[in-house]
C-alpha cells in the first residue's frame, strides 16, 4: 500500500466528524520535511485539509528617538518562544473528493484492476491492468525495453539519487522475473506503473513496457 492510501485509510474512520486529526505518527521513518510532501500534495489535490507547522517567522521592534530621530532594532522577546516551542503537529480530515477518490481505488484493487495515469514526454495515458499476474510473450523484447527505460533512469538528473535506485533495482527485478517465470507478479507490476506515473522521463515508455 502506498503512502497516499495509508493517509487517506487512516481518515477514513472519522470521516464525517468535522474535526482535524493527527497524521504524523503515520509515517515514523520517515523525516518531517518527507510527510510534509506527502500531505501537501493531498492537500492540493484537495483531497484533505491539512492544517498545522505552519511558518513562524521572527519579529523585531523598532525604536525611534523622536529627537535624533535614530532608529533602534531589537528583536522580540516573543522570538525566543518560538525557537524553544515545538511547532504544531500536522492534523488534518479527510473531504468528500477525498472519500471518492479511496472508495473508487479500492473497489479497482478489489476487482483486480490497476488504473494507472501514465504521462511523459506530452503524453497522459490511463493504463489499466485487469489481471494479478502478466504473461510476458516476448521476452527478448521486454528486457530490452527494461534496460531502455534503466539507461534513462540513470541519466535522468530531476529525480534524486535515492528514488533513481531504487527504481533501477525494482526495474532490474523485473527483468529477472520475467527470465525465470515469463510472468510480472502483481507487487513488482503496480510498483513499475507507480514508477511511471511519478518520473516523467520514463511515463511513455513504462506504457509501452506493458502496453505492448
């Protein structure tokens, strides 16, 4: 399960209170700045309303002598506070575009299906998967159009170094699956689909991987 359907799961049982709750504890490997994207991306897709760690910025006071007419900065004593109080939490609900959105994935995983949104180089395809596992006939060519889309991944200077490897290795293990069983079992084949809905580089040719 991705981290998207973890969050919005998690919201889904107080759906309908009307209050914010605490989302943090969902992902305690991850760091503040890691959850902070994943929140925010729901959030602009409206998914969820997300409140909490807003910015705090410092504040100064300024004196000015209404002889000399000098001007005297110092800064607040409030700022200290907010160097030593720790920022508050992120909480958020869950919103109705939200529940749909998890209602409509859920019954396409009950079903078997995979209904991926593929895009790269101008294009934006949806690519569903009805099947748990995929036959690969073509062997030959299966791989060699892993090792395309690895020799683009590793060029590939918008992702970072972290995401590029793991990809790699799950495409590798891809390769190596189709070598021993001519079949994609259904984790590696949502991961390579998840791989071409994230980086852009790779969207078209990820379709094409799968699409024949």
């Amino acid at each position: 399960m991705n981290n998207y359907m973890k969050l919005l799961l998690h919201l889904k049982q107080y759906e309908g209170d009307g209050k914010m709750h605490q989302i943090e504890q969902l992902f305690p490997e991850m760091s503040t700045s890691e959850k902070s994207n994943i929140f925010k991306e729901l959030s602009e897709e409206n998914f969820i309303v997300l409140k909490g760690r807003e910015p705090r910025f410092h504040s100064h006071i300024i004196e000015i002598n209404q002889l000399t007419r000098e001007s005297k900065v110092t800064e607040s004593p409030m700022n200290e506070m907010i160097d030593k109080t720790e920022p508050e939490k992120f909480t958020a609900k869950l919103t109705f575009k939200g529940a749909k959105y998890l209602k409509e994935e859920i019954e396409m995983q009950d079903k078997g299906k995979y209904n991926i949104n593929v895009s790269g180089e101008g294009a934006n395809n949806t690519f569903v998967i009805e099947s748990s596992n995929v036959r690969i006939e073509n062997k030959p060519e299966f791989k060699k159009r892993i090792d395309n889309i690895i020799d683009v991944l590793k060029t590939d200077k918008s992702i970072n170094n972290e995401l590029k490897q793991q990809a790699i290795s799950d495409f590798q293990n891809a390769k190596n699956e189709i070598g021993e069983n001519g079949k994609l079992p259904e984790k590696i084949m949502k991961g390579i689909l998840q791989y071409g809905s994230e980086i852009s580089s790779i969207g078209s040719l990820v379709l094409q991987l799968l699409g024949g």
